[in-house]
C-alpha cells in the first residue's frame, strides 16, 4: 500500500485506538480512521519506535 497513488478522501487505515498517527495531508476520523485529503503518494514513516505517521505527497510531475 507504501507508494500507491490515491485520491482525496481515500481511506487509508481503519484502526482502534492510533497506532498509525496522520501525517501530512492526512486526517483522523472520529473513529480513528485515517483518510486523504489530496491526491497523492502513500508513505509510512517511522514517528518513533511504536508508531508510524502516515503522509501522502501530491505527485509531482517533472
């Protein structure tokens, strides 16, 4: 799922409790859903030894 392109308003994860916090371009849902808010790359990042950070970076064409 790390590197696929999605579109705004993709859901991302569905978990209880956060072991995957919102990065950047990411929100949380009252449910602790993460979802999109842009189009763009997936990336999960390291937060710290427990957590990941999920982002998504719009795609940049160059």
């Amino acid at each position: 799922f790390a590197g696929e392109h999605v579109t705004a308003g993709t859901i991302l994860v569905k978990q209880r409790g956060t072991k995957f916090h919102p990065g950047l371009n990411v929100r949380r849902g009252s449910d602790d859903t993460l979802f999109t808010v842009v189009d763009g790359q997936v990336r999960f990042e390291h937060k710290n030894k427990k957590r990941y950070q999920v982002s998504v970076y719009p795609r940049t064409d160059g």
